[in-house]
C-alpha cells in the first residue's frame, strides 16, 4: 500500500508579503493559474530527516494555497534497501564504495515492488533523488510528464553508478539540479534551481530570548563563552572529526566551545555509526556537547543557531546545503566547506568564510572570534542575500516556471 502526507500549513501566503514584498506574491498567484486543473505528485524516500522532506513539508501546503493541487507520496524500502542506496549517494558525491552486482540487483528488485505498489495519479510527476528514480518505468504504459530532481551534486561521480542512473534519468521529461556545476550532459531539459528556506518556519522564525535560554538549559548549555556550533546530520560527508579537530586548535588561544547537533534519517543507516565515532572523539572534552535532536526538533534547532557565535558547516560533500541559508537567515558569521552548493550562498569574505582544510576551519573561527565586528558584517549580507534568493516564494515561482514550461516544445526553452 502506498504513503501519502497530508499536510497544513502554519503560514499563510500574504504571511511572506512583509518578507519578500506584495509583487512577489501577486506574480506567484498570477503564475498558479496556469496550472489549474493539474496534479503536481512529489515522490522521495522518506516524510522526515534530511532536506528533501524539510522542502517538500512547507512546499506542498503552499502550492495548495495558490491552488496548485500538490501532494506528496513516499515508495518503500528494507534497511538494506537504504544501505545501498546510501552508498549510491556517496558514491555520486564522488566517493569511493564498493557496490555489487547484488547491490543494483536489490536496487531494481525494490524499485519493481515500489512500481507495483505506488497510485500514480498526478499529472506532473515530480520523483526526487535515486532512491525512487526508477519509477519512471511506468512512464511508457501511463504517460503524462516525468520531472528528476536531483538534490546531489554529481559533477564528479562514481562512473558505474551514474551510468546505472543514467539509464533510467534519460527517460524522464526533464531533470532539475541546485546548480549549473552539478549537472552532467543529458538528452532532455535541464533546469537549475536552487533549493530554498521558509522564514516562518519554526526552524526560521524569530525567537525571543526566552525560548533560546530555555532551550540551552534543557541541552545543559550555557552562554557564558563563544559557542561554535554545526547542525547537522551525523554523517561523514559533513565532517563532524573534523570540526571537533578545528575547534580543539582554536581553543588553545581562544576560550570557546563546540555544539555539534543532529539527528539521523530513516534513509540513512550509516549515521548511527558516526554518531557513535564522533561520541568517542569528543569523550572528556567538557566544553565539546554532541545533541541528538529528535526530528520536528525545529525550535530546538532555530534556537541553537540564534545562541551560536560561529556557525560552521565543514562538509567534504555536499548538495546544496540549506543549513548554511538557515544560519545565515539568523545573520550568523558562517564558517563552511567550499564544497557542492555551498559557494552560491557563501561569497567567500562578503556572506561568510569559506575554508579547505581543517587548519582554514581553525584560521577563519580564529578572525571571527577576534573581530566581532567583521563578524557582524558578514552576518548581516548574509541574511540580505538569503532574502534576495533562496526563501520559499522564490523556490515556488522557479517550480511553478518549470511546470508550465513542460508544455511548451523543448526548442523554445533557453536553459
């Protein structure tokens, strides 16, 4: 049997109109109208953990406030399933994995229970990521239009996996990645849009001082000295070892200390394991805090961040990274790897620091943490280039663009 999300939204459009401006809301309605009557059906892998479902979880309700009728369904898939198709995705990030002819072999066997299982009902099918990408199977038999959106960055991929992918992606109508640099050549229309925040989300709102207090004590934190803090998934890719290395050479000079926050997904197995590994190299260092915060933990979230002097987001891999627009929403100096998405939100000494080494990550908290005022400056264009190009009314004009121009023949679309 199939899942499907329903959702509500806790904002409402003209909510934004302060945000973004009352032409930005009148021309997503304006555009709306054109996809009357259409069903726009999202498909991933999972209804929590990770930014594809954060997305998806404040989209669709308001793609159904402008009248669109979005929906949102998940296909289903064992641990192991999960197993290999996490190695998939690191493997498109460009790391080495060993994935077996048993691996692809489980890969197609649950794509074809996932083909027998799933209520293809939209109009639009809008399928994200490679865990359901093989869904487009049924595109000879059912028509209709077939949209791949990519979240990964596969410039430079495992060459046996992509091609595995390949295979399938070739078949849909079009495919959309987060930025020109993450696509690779493919015989159907490509769009680049970038992924987005929502302001008034919990995880974005504004927070009085109450709520952050009440939120570090309950995390036994204190205020008392700089806090550095990344928030993310415990996953290898975001480099958790080697923040905590970063931060122990800052801390010889500077008195500060670490929060490394995060929880797992349902689609990610391996992140028990580094969560573990990360446990153990920060055991006996009072000033390092490890959180597992449970999922919807968002005002948990926003309230870290608003208390973090620094926030860092050290990946080695990365797709767009949306934490980075999320601390820099909070108008936070941000220190972050110079990897996937990362550089298009962080203009390396205007919105924030960019490094390349642990030894960069150690170097730019030690300018920040000494120049608060450098800081504060970063902070406030980072917020400014957040508004002018990655919240979610910019995200919904860019897809609503997209859906219409799936109607119009490929050689009038300029890409």
């Amino acid at each position: 049997m199939q899942n499907e999300v329903s959702l509500q939204s806790k904002s409402r459009l003209q909510d934004y109109e302060p945000i973004v401006g009352r032409s930005c809301i009148e021309e997503l309605r304006m555009l709306s109208e054109q996809l009357a009557g259409r069903i726009v059906q999202n498909i991933n892998s999972t209804f929590v953990g990770g930014g594809v479902a954060e997305i998806l979880e404040h989209m669709v309700p308001l793609l159904n406030q402008l009248g669109v009728d979005a929906r949102w369904d998940v296909i289903r898939g064992s641990d192991e399933f999960f197993e290999v198709t996490k190695k998939f995705h690191n493997a498109l990030h460009g790391n080495a994995e060993k994935i077996s002819k048993q691996d692809f072999a489980l890969f197609s066997e649950v794509t074809q229970q996932n083909l027998e299982e799933v209520r293809f009902y939209g109009d639009i099918l809008f399928v994200h990521d490679p865990q359901p990408v093989g869904l487009i199977a049924r595109k000879k038999e059912i028509g209709r239009k077939w949209v791949w959106r990519c979240h990964i960055d596969v410039s430079n991929p495992d060459r046996k996996v992509w091609k595995f992918l390949r295979g399938f992606v070739v078949d849909y109508d079009a495919a959309v990645f987060s930025a020109p640099s993450f696509a690779q050549q493919l015989p159907i229309r490509q769009f680049m849009i970038t992924p987005s925040i929502d302001p008034l989300s919990d995880k974005n709102r504004e927070l009085d001082s109450g709520t952050i207090d009440a939120v570090l004590a309950g995390y036994g934190l204190t205020s008392d000295k700089p806090m550095i803090v990344q928030i993310s998934r415990f996953d290898r890719l975001k480099d958790p070892l080697g923040v905590i290395e970063a931060f122990e050479m800052v801390k010889k000079s500077i008195d500060c200390q670490l929060v490394l926050a995060g929880g797992t997904a349902t689609d990610d197995p391996e992140s028990e394991e580094v969560l573990d590994e990360v446990r153990k190299r920060a055991e006996g260092n009072h000033d390092i805090h490890i959180l597992l915060v449970p999922p919807e933990s968002n005002v948990e979230i926003n309230a870290l961040q608003r208390a973090a002097t620094i926030i860092m987001q050290k990946s080695l891999k990365e797709g767009f990274g949306l934490t980075i627009s999320e601390a820099l929403w909070k108008a936070k100096p941000v220190v972050a790897g110079a990897v996937g998405g990362i550089p298009l939100q962080i203009r390396n000494k205007l919105t924030g620091l960019l490094c390349h080494t642990v030894e960069g990550a150690a170097y730019a908290l030690r300018q920040l943490l000494s120049n608060p005022e450098y800081a504060r400056q970063l902070g406030q264009n980072g917020k400014e280039h957040v508004r002018q190009n990655f919240l979610i009314t910019s995200h919904l004009k860019d897809y609503m663009l997209m859906f219409i121009a799936l109607d119009q023949p490929s050689d009038i679309i300029h890409l």
